[in-house]
C-alpha cells in the first residue's frame, strides 16, 4: 500500500499539484489508515515515510499535521482514500472568493466535479476538521468530491488514491482557468492601451 501513496505523491510534485512537503496523502486499510508522516517530501515517500494510524485513537506525532482532518472524514464517509495538497490556484482562489463555494465556469469542471465548498478553519485542528467533513456530506450516504480550505488548499476523497488525484488535478485546471479568464476581463475592462481603448469604443 505504500507504494500506492508513493507513486501517488510522485505525481501531484511531477504535475505541479503540490510541491516539497506542502499535503499529505492517506488510505484506509480496515479499522485503520496509512497516512504520510510529517515533513516527508511528496516525491520521495517511502515505507518509512508512512504512519499506520488507528480511525479511533489519538494519532502517533509522527503523523503528517492534518491527520486530524483525514481521521474525522474516514470516521463520518465512506471514502478509501484522502489527498490534501497545497495546489497555488486552487489557495489563491479560496482567497479570492467571496462566495461559499468555488465557482465552477468551464464545462468540464461543472460536469465532473459539481459544487466544492470553501471553509474556513486553522491547520490541524479539531474545528477544520469537523468542518471540513461537514462540508463534504451530503446526506443520505453521498458526499462530496472535495473541500478547499482558505488560504490554505484541498482536500479531496476518493474510493481510491487515483480518484482523489484525478478531483485535486480537476480542482486545479477549474481555479487556473478561473484566475485567468477573471484576468483577462479585468485587463479588457481597464486595458489604456490604443487597441483595447478601440474595441470599447466600437461596442
Ligand atoms: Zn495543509
């Protein structure tokens, strides 16, 4: 299993979803899980680099920071798998956002990943998360694919590792495609230039 999380965190730092040892990744292996031990760097994890921890004892310190957060979420949903990273766009737009969710503009991201709630909340604490596992129900068994915290980055669930990497890259494009086309327009309406002056005079 720790090879999964191994191959898993050489992807989000080879694909610029996380970088040194800014997130953390876990799976659950029956009335516990595996998560990656504080400061361990994403790209270099190995077995000694992961932590077995109990779903309902206090975690060993050894353990990444946020194991609080992906103990609370394997407690309350029935999710395998847990990946938190510290991704640049998705931090600067739960920093941007005024709303309680990210919204979502291109057509891929409102298809796969729906509604993402932000929340508010210090790193590692017991308050982050119960709100971040409260953001994530949905009711009835369902959940979410994935919470931002402000200013601090994502944590998305999966039945598998491949699944949450597959919503933290979605996540990632969703924001970066956000901040640039909000660019874009800002630059368009506000633009001095003789072209941009031009175009506004036309319409
Ligand atoms: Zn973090």
């Amino acid at each position: 299993m720790w090879q999964e999380i191994s191959r898993i965190g050489k992807k989000l730092v080879l694909y610029g979803l996380a970088s040194a040892h800014f997130g953390n990744l876990s799976i659950r292996k029956g009335k516990k899980f595996l998560i990656t031990a504080r400061g361990g760097l994403l790209d270099e994890l190995d077995r000694k680099s992961i932590v077995e921890v109990s779903l309902n004892e206090m975690p060993d310190t050894r353990a990444s920071a946020e194991t609080i957060v992906h103990q609370r979420i394997y407690q309350t949903l029935p999710v395998a798998a847990i990946i938190h990273t510290h991704s640049l766009f998705a931090v600067i737009q739960s920093m941007i956002s005024k709303r309680k969710t990210l919204l979502l503009e291109d057509c891929e991201s409102k298809y796969f990943l729906k509604e993402i709630p932000i929340v508010t909340g210090e790193p590692g604490t017991s308050d982050l998360a119960d709100k971040c596992t409260q953001a994530l129900k949905k009711g009835r068994g369902d959940h979410r694919k994935a919470v931002l915290v402000q200013g601090h980055g994502t944590f998305a669930v999966g039945k598998n590792l491949t699944e949450a990497y597959v919503t933290v890259s979605s996540i990632e494009q969703a924001c970066k495609i956000k901040y640039f086309t909000d660019l874009y327009g800002y630059l368009r309406k506000n633009c001095s230039c003789e072209e941009e002056k031009f175009k506004r005079r036309k319409k």
